[in-house]
C-alpha cells in the first residue's frame, strides 16, 4: 500500500518526530486502536522531545499534521484527501493538553498494520550515543515486527548486512566522493545495545564481521535480535474492570506490591497456548508465591539467585520497575523456563501449603490477623506430606516432576474453612456508585448554575440514574453549601460532562 502526500507538502524532522511520538503514544495506549481520542500534555510532549524545542514550535507541528492530506490504497480501494490527524487543544490553569483522532481509513490500516513497526516511547527517549542509532532502531522494529515471539523457543535471529547496505539504510554522511567512516559507523553498531537498552519488545546488539584476509576489512555486520514476551498493555484482558472482582480475581496487598487484577487475566490470554491449565487465579497465586519468597529471604527452589524477578532481585525490579512490570516479568520468567511452577506440581502437598502460606503472607501485609489460618495450614501440611517431601531447597533440574491433571484445578486457598476476619473494601466506581460528590473551586452561585451545574443537567439523556452532590464556596461570604441533582447519564456522557467541568473542579470525582 503505497501512502504519499498531496500537494507536494513537506515535514520538517521536527513534525516528524511528533507524527512518531503521536503514533507511539497511541500504540502503547491503545494497541488495538480502539480509543475514540487521544491526549498528551504539551509539556510531555515537549520533553520527550526535547527541552531545547520551544513550546510554540512543538505546537505549530502537531497542529501542521491536520493540515497535511494523505493519498494511500490499492487498486480496488483508493484513499485521497485523508487528513493525517483531526487535532485540538484542551487548556486549564495548569497545562495545555494536545488532542487528536485519526480519520476512519487511517485507524483501520493502523489497526491491522502487518507492515508496520510499533515504535516504542522508550525507544524514542532513551539517549543515544549517535544521530544515527535511531534510524538502525526503526530498521531492526520493522524485522522484529515480522515475527512473533513464542514462550520456550529460541526467540533469536541474525540478520547480516553489508556495510554499504547500513549506510544506505541509516543515511550515514559521506564525502564528495560518496565515502563513510567505516570507523564510525562500527561505532555506531556496537553501542545500540546500550542505547536502546530500555526497549521491551526486543533487544538487539551488533558486531563486525572481519574478512579473513589483509586488513581485517568488515565485511558484514551481524545483528542478534531476541524477541521479548508481550507486555500487559499489548494483551486485551477481555473483561471490564467492574466484572473482575465477580470472577475473584487478585485480591488486596501492601501499596507497594498491588498489582492490576486484570494483569492476571491477560496472563492466562497472552500464554494459554504456552501453559493451557494456568487460569488467572493460578497466575496470581504464582505470583504471591515469589513475593512472599523474596520478602521472607527463605528460597524455595535453587533458582531463586539466578533469575532476575526472584529473591533480592525481584525487590529490586518491584523497587525500579513497580510491582506491576516485576509480576509480569516473573510470569514471563516462568512461561519461558518454568521453576516455580514445577515446584508447586511436583508434590501437591507441599505446593497447596507454599500457596497457603503466601496467601497468609498477603493477607498479614493487608492488616488481617491469619493465627488461626496459619495453624490450620500447618496442621494439613502435618497430616497430609509425604516422607518423599522435604523443605529443603528444590532444584527442578534434579526433579522427576510428575501432576495428577485434577491438581491443576485445585485451590488450596478454598480448601480450607478460613474465617474472613472482614471482606476485602469494594472498590466504587461509576459502574456501582449510587451518588457522585464533585467540589468546586470559590466561585458565584449564579456562574455555577449558568454554567457548571447547566452541564450536569445536560446528562439527562438515558443511562445510568444517580445523584451528582456538589459542594462550593461563595467567595463573598466564605458560606460552604452544597447542591443535589439526579441524573440518568451513560459512562461515556459523564466522561464528556466531566472533561467540561475539569477547570471549575478542586480535586478528583468520589464516587459513593
């Protein structure tokens, strides 16, 4: 599908570094290109690509992009005079936020791009050692584009290239007589490793490849390319939010280990064909397992200091990375080379009373007194291990792992009749509120009503039913006072309702 401008327009490397951050934005937001609009601040923007741009220019290009007409298709279906964004810009007191939605003929292809190459927002802010690493980059996503990782595989390839070949690819200067640095360019090959070291799709490093005969002349670059597990955002969970707590999926922890309930779910999407009897509940019990592991410093099995999201290491990816991607890569870790997993099939026994155990552990971390829990799991180990079973530390590659096929669907956590000392809090949300309470900054009664209150009423369109209590401040008389309206709103009025009333509010919704 060839894709041109019309009327000859051009773009500076300034609109087009904004045209990939717009695309990259909405890929790592948004994958399958559902959204109806997108929105970035200006001062994101403007940092990520770069400090010295002026706020002006960065503006004066993103809107350029609406402006330039687009030509693309095939001979059965030919596009003309398709904008490249429709955009907009949002302004309150504090910042200014850059909007935009791509016309229908762009979504489709964006959603289903085969030739196309995600280009992460990590790849576009990490620092580079060359003007030129990027462009290898773009090269390398498009090829690590066109094939699909698969867990417990050799996700590498090679790809070789000529110097000349590179050159021509990444546009590297030359001299009148059209030579290059081969030196340099070398140079450039052996640090993109550590350049796009924070990229997660893939990681890749290059090396020269010497001819064997005088000179030593490079004669190809090699590329390694490893592909990585998809990341959570990449992977439909399948389920609203409000639906997951009616599957009991994930529970409550400390601030600082909570991870999503929907990761768990994505989880069993993203490897069911790697591991087809891991359910979501498995997924997040393997995941309290190895932190409860890390946290009490006793290894379960013998890999527990040599992987990166185990023991010591995990508390440090959960310290840099966030509880969040460190579960992830431990899945991932798992689904790949499988450690915990074996431990917890090889004895049933003894993986119903790790789970147990770390489930204590969590619940301990949320507040919950677990004395009786913990006595009752210690009696069941007590009955119920084998003379074959043992504390020591476990090595899977010594072990002869052997499952009954029930033991997949067992929970250990619901074989006992554990007293819940208080439910888990439900979460409220727009989906289960009965009343919505806004404040308002000090501001006049009649503005309010003329204004702010005005749009409140104009949910009345079918939906939801609710009561939206606001609470003001009349700036003569310093009087609190508050005022009640019902509504039937649907979810996505009220988000459009909400958006309008951002500059006039103090604070986030609570939903009640």
């Amino acid at each position: 599908m060839g894709i041109r401008a019309e009327d000859g327009v051009t773009l500076s490397s300034l609109d087009i570094a904004v045209w990939e951050m717009v695309l990259s934005w909405t890929y790592d937001v948004d994958p399958a290109m559902e959204a109806r609009a997108y929105r970035i601040s200006t001062s994101a923007l403007r940092r990520f690509l770069g400090d010295y741009i002026k706020r002006d220019e960065v503006v004066a290009s993103f809107n350029k992009l609406a402006g330039v007409k687009l030509s693309f298709g095939t001979a059965d279906r030919l596009y003309s005079g398709v904008s490249m964004l429709t955009t907009w810009k949002e302004a309150s007191r504090d910042d200014e936020v850059l909007a935009w939605q791509y016309p229908e003929p762009i979504r489709i292809i964006m959603s289903d791009m085969k030739a196309y190459a995600h280009i992460e927002l990590a790849a576009i802010v990490a620092k580079k050692t060359s003007k030129y690493s990027t462009a290898i980059y773009k090269w390398l996503a498009l090829e690590a584009s066109k094939r699909k990782w698969i867990a417990g595989s050799d996700n590498r390839f090679y790809i070789p290239i000529t110097p000349d070949e590179l050159a021509e690819i990444v546009d590297f200067s030359r001299d009148e007589n059209g030579r290059y640095n081969i030196g340099k360019l070398t140079s450039v090959v052996l640090a993109h490793e550590e350049d796009y070291a924070p990229v997660r799709r893939f990681k890749a490093r290059g090396k020269p490849i010497h001819a064997k005969k005088r000179g030593r002349p490079v004669e190809v670059y090699e590329f390694c390319i490893e592909l990585q597990a998809p990341s959570p955002q990449h992977v439909k969970a399948g389920y609203k939010p409000s639906h997951l707590r009616e599957l009991n999926v994930g529970g409550i922890d400390d601030p600082r280990y909570i991870v999503r309930s929907d990761t768990w779910v994505r989880a069993q999407r993203a490897f069911r064909d790697f591991n087809p009897t891991y359910l979501h509940h498995n997924y997040w019990k393997l995941w309290t397992v190895a932190l409860s592991e890390a946290l009490n410093g006793k290894p379960l099995t013998g890999a527990w200091d040599k992987r990166k999201y185990r023991g010591t290491s995990l508390l440090d990816q959960i310290e840099t990375e966030g509880a969040e991607y460190a579960a992830w890569g431990m899945i991932v870790e798992e689904v790949e080379r499988p450690d915990l997993i074996d431990f917890l099939r090889a004895d049933v026994t003894r993986g119903t009373t790790v789970i147990s155990r770390a489930e204590c552990d969590r619940r301990e971390r949320a507040g919950w007194q677990v004395d009786r829990m913990r006595d009752q799991v210690e009696s069941y180990y007590g009955r119920n291990r084998t003379s074959s079973a043992s504390d020591e530390i476990w090595t899977s590659e010594e072990t002869i792992v052997s499952m009954p096929e029930e033991a997949d669907a067992f929970d250990p956590v619901s074989y006992f009749d554990f007293a819940e000392p208080e439910p888990e809090p439900e979460v409220i949300g727009f989906d289960n509120c009965a009343e919505i309470h806004l404040t308002f900054k000090p501001v006049h009664i009649d503005f309010l009503e003329e204004k702010a209150f005005a749009l409140i009423k104009s949910g009345e369109i079918g939906g939801k039913k609710l009561t939206v209590i606001s609470s003001y401040q009349d700036p003569d008389t310093s009087e609190q006072d508050t005022w009640e309206q019902e509504i039937n709103v649907s979810f996505d009025e009220w988000c459009r309702l909400l958006a309008s009333l951002q500059p006039h509010l103090i604070g986030q919704e609570v939903y009640q």
